[in-house]
C-alpha cells in the first residue's frame, strides 16, 4: 500500500516539475500524462478499445475506465455493449448511452511505457509553443534583449530566455556581425504558428526600432508629451523622424537631442552610428515637407493634393539643389517617406523654364484648338486656363470678364471648344473600334474614350482584360535598387492624368462589371488582389 502511495505521489512531483521547468499549466501535464496512460492501456486491450485514463489532482489516484457505446446489435465488442449487458450492471441504461467500466490497474512493459513518456513529451511541447506563442503575439512592437546562440546562414538566432527569435540578414544594420554570446537589442516585428513552432521574428532596421529606442532614453516621449509622430531610415546610414509636444512649454527637437546631445547619441550609438534628423512635425504638409528637407532651403512649394505630390523650389545659389536631394538622393527620399508625399525638387531657374514652357504649350493648343491667333491663346494661358475641356465646362461670365474679351468673343470661344471636343471624341471613337475595343469597357466607371484608346494599344480590349491588370500595369512603378537612381517604368496611363488610387478604384469597378466580385464585396474593401473565381 505504502508502494503504491509514493506512486501516486510521484505522479503529482513529476507534473509539478515539468510545469515549473517548462513555464506551463500543471494541468496541461497532468492532462498529457492521462492520453499517454490510455494510450498505453489500449496496447493492452485493443486500439478500438476507448479507455480513459483520470489522475486526480491532489491525491495523485489513478482511475482506468474503458467506455462502451449501447447498441441493439453489437457488431464490435470493443466499444460497443448490447442493452441487456448494460442494464445488468445499470438498470438504467438505454440505447445510445455511454457507460463506463472500471478496469484493474495495469503492469507497463518497457515498449508501453516508451510510447507513454513520448506522448508526454509531445503534448508539453505542444503546450511550450503554444505558451511562447501567447506571451509573444502581445510583444509585437516591444523591444527585447537576448544574447546570440549561433549565426546560421547569415541569420542570427537570440536566446530571449524561455524562448528563441531570429534577426534575418535583411532585418540587421549592414555591415553588422554578430558573435555567439553577444548580446542583441532588437524590435519585435512578427510573430507566427509553424509546424516547427512559433517564429519571433526581430528586426534592427524597423523605422518602429528607432521611435522605441527614443521611448526609452526620453522620459518626455514614455510620458506621452513628446510624440513620434513619424519616422524614416535607411538603415545603418541615415534617418529623419518627425515629432511634436502636446505642452508648448516642451521643445520636441530639444527632448530628443537631449543634453549636449546625450539623448540621441545614445541612440546613434545603438544604430551603429546611424545619423538622424530630429524633425518638428506639423498637420500643414508644405510646412512639414519644408522642414524634412532641411538642412536645404525651400523657396515654394506647390501642392497638387489628388495626387500627394508636392513640387518644391530651391534658390540656384548655394548648391541648394544637391543639399536638398541628398547624396544618391537619400535626403528627399527620406523626406518622401517621412511624410509619404511625392516630392519633385525643382531651382528657380528650372521652375521658370518649366512654367514657360506650359504657357508656350497651353498657348500653342488654343491656337490650334480654337483657330485663334498668338494674342487671344495668349490671353487664355496667362488666365490660368490649361485645356480645352477647362474653357468649355467655365462659366461663360468667367471668359467675357477677360480683359478684350466681350460676350459675344466668349460664346464664340465656347462654341468651337466644343466643337473641337466633339471632332476629338469621334476621332478617338473611331480609333477604339480600329483597335477592337469592346462597347462594355465604357459602362466601367471612370473609363474615358481616350483611355479605351490607350488600353487598346496595349491588348486590353475587353472588360475582363482590366479587371486583371494590377495598379503598377496602369500607373508604371518605381524601382529602387541599393547603390543607384530609382527607375521609374511608365504605365499603361499617362501619371499626370490618374491617380495611383484612381487607377486603384478603375480595375476594382472592372471586377464589378466582370462579375468577378460584388459591389458589397468592394464596399466592404476586397483586396486588389482578388482573382477571378471559377
């Protein structure tokens, strides 16, 4: 009796053990060790044998019990019992009930006992991952420290403790090594379920890095006074952040750089040297754009707010320029991300060459458009007016208000930009049906004729042909490689005339018309992504 208490016993020591190490519930264990127990017991009698095992969680008693189903016919005596079997031992049984019979304890052979403690192991560390996988999933965004426990294939693993992560190759500073022992700092970015376990995945070049980092060495910004309201880097080289205080009493640049530069040397000194621009931000984006660019100065700025552009202009003096675009043009391209506006840097003298330009152009498409001579397309151009389209939709008040100009004049300018429109749509009518663009592509919202003509030159003839191109077919995109210029491919679409967004919207109404999607599903926000479905 006295053998089989320490038994009992020892049950309860082990799972409280393996909990305890393991960091898990010590019902978790004791619930594993009850599977392995049954499993073990079903090599017994039987693997269709349902046998349960129960542990009890103070005396450590164990109870064997093997569960049979009530039928009329028995066809497996294994789990199945007939109604007369079971009322002998409970007169209460009916058909369908599940009674259980108690069964002896068992002796395990080694075999048995080996299958047992693998069930174990298995089920606690299924509980650790799941452990690791619940205290992590809530550290997205935090920054942990660990000490490296080996470098494989470039990557590095951190041992966080109870816990491993991995820094990838792309996710560290450049030209950082890392060797066993050291110790990492690093910002939590991911965290996911795999079949090996869950993956920590940390980074070093994460803009959300260096806002934490900020967070710890000033005391203003863990308060909330100070707030970083956005950040750029390119890692390991240079970084602008943009920030502002909720107390005017409080300068947002001085929190940040601290005492003699304390503060944000501290976390250069993390960054491997990396410099930053401590930026005051600002809800007016001109302004905000302005101070990105520093240590450049900004003679205007013009705003285009559609298509989150924004063109800047520099003095020509002082090499403002090269200051302002930064060597490789790593200065406006952090400023582009700071404040996520595309920035078009422009001088002076640029800007002024431009400007004659469009008015030389603008002028020379009125002449042409309208039949008028050099004066009156002129006239027009220096109004502001920019197209044909403009000076036919305007206000005919707006145009006889024109300095020379009389009612009559404005009337007789409207009508030939109409009928000058009217020849231009039938032109491009008849060039779409040259090119076999089908009818359906105009009940598409948004599709101009002009753009069904374009579609056409590049194999997009029916509706379905849209509904499968992606954003960059239309608009073109940007791409960057380390080290060069960014190359800028063109689009299907002329940039000036839509937007990214517009483009966006363009190829989700094709879907709507294909019947690929709903527009529930649009308004509900199905991604671009989406594919045709069979």
């Amino acid at each position: 009796m006295a053998a089989v208490s320490a038994n009992k016993l020892e049950l309860l020591q082990i799972a409280d053990a393996v909990a305890r190490e393991k960091s898990i519930d010590r019902n978790i264990v004791i619930q594993a060790m009850e599977e392995a127990i049954a499993k073990a017991a079903r090599a017994r009698y039987g693997s269709e044998t349902d046998v349960h095992a129960e542990i009890h969680p103070k005396t450590g008693q164990l109870s064997l019990t093997r569960h049979m189903l009530v039928v009329e016919d028995v066809e497996n005596s294994s789990f199945q019992t007939s109604l007369f079997d079971a009322q002998r031992a409970n007169p209460g049984a009916q058909i369908g009930d599940t009674i259980a019979d108690t069964l002896p304890p068992l002796e395990y052979g080694r075999i048995a006992a080996q299958s047992a403690k693998q069930v174990i192991v298995q089920k606690v560390r299924e509980a650790e991952r799941d452990r690791q996988y619940q205290e992590f999933k809530d550290r997205i965004g935090e920054i942990v420290n660990g000490i490296v426990k080996r470098v494989e294939y470039g990557s590095v693993i951190v041992d966080l403790g109870r816990s491993e992560a991995i820094v990838r190759r792309d996710e560290m500073l450049p030209r950082e090594v890392f060797r066993n022992g050291d110790r990492v700092r690093a910002y939590v970015f991911d965290v996911r379920r795999e079949t090996r376990g869950p993956q920590i995945f940390l980074s070093r070049t994460h803009p959300q890095f260096m806002a934490k980092l900020f967070a710890q060495e000033v005391p203003e910004i863990y308060d909330g006074i100070v707030e970083i309201k956005a950040v750029a880097r390119d890692p390991g080289s240079r970084a602008k952040i943009g920030v502002i205080s909720r107390d005017s009493s409080v300068d947002p640049v001085g929190a940040c750089v601290g005492m003699r530069g304390s503060r944000v040397q501290a976390v250069v000194n993390e960054l491997q040297g990396e410099k930053i621009d401590i930026i005051p931000w600002s809800p007016d984006i001109a302004t905000f754009v302005v101070n990105a660019l520093a240590p450049a100065e900004v003679s205007k700025v013009v705003i285009d707010e559609d298509r989150e552009r924004i063109e800047v202009v520099v003095p020509d003096t002082n090499n403002q320029l090269s200051l302002a675009i930064g060597r490789r043009g790593q200065n406006v391209r952090l400023a582009s991300q700071l404040t996520g506006w595309d920035i078009d840097i422009l001088t002076e003298q640029e800007e002024s060459e431009r400007r004659q330009a469009d008015f030389e152009n603008s002028t020379r498409v009125f002449m042409e458009a309208l039949n008028v001579d050099e004066v009156v397309g002129q006239l027009l151009a220096s109004e502001g007016f920019t197209s044909v389209e403009e000076l036919s939709m305007v206000d005919a008040k707006e145009l006889s208000g024109i300095e020379g100009f009389d009612d009559e004049t404005a009337a007789e300018l409207q009508s030939r930009a109409r009928e000058y429109l009217e020849q231009l749509e039938a032109e491009l009518e008849g060039k779409r049906k040259e090119l076999g663009v089908e009818d359906a592509l105009k009940d598409v919202p948004g599709v101009t004729l002009k753009m069904m003509v374009k579609f056409g030159e590049n194999d997009i003839k029916t509706v379905e042909d849209l509904a499968g191109c992606a954003t960059d077919d239309l608009v073109g995109w940007t791409e960057r490689k380390e080290g060069s210029e960014p190359t800028k491919h063109p689009g299907i679409l002329d940039a000036s005339e839509i937007s990214r967004e517009d483009a966006e919207h363009l190829i989700m109404q094709a879907r709507v018309v294909a019947g690929w999607i709903t527009q529930a599903d649009l308004d509900k926000g199905a991604p671009l992504d989406a594919t045709e479905e069979a």
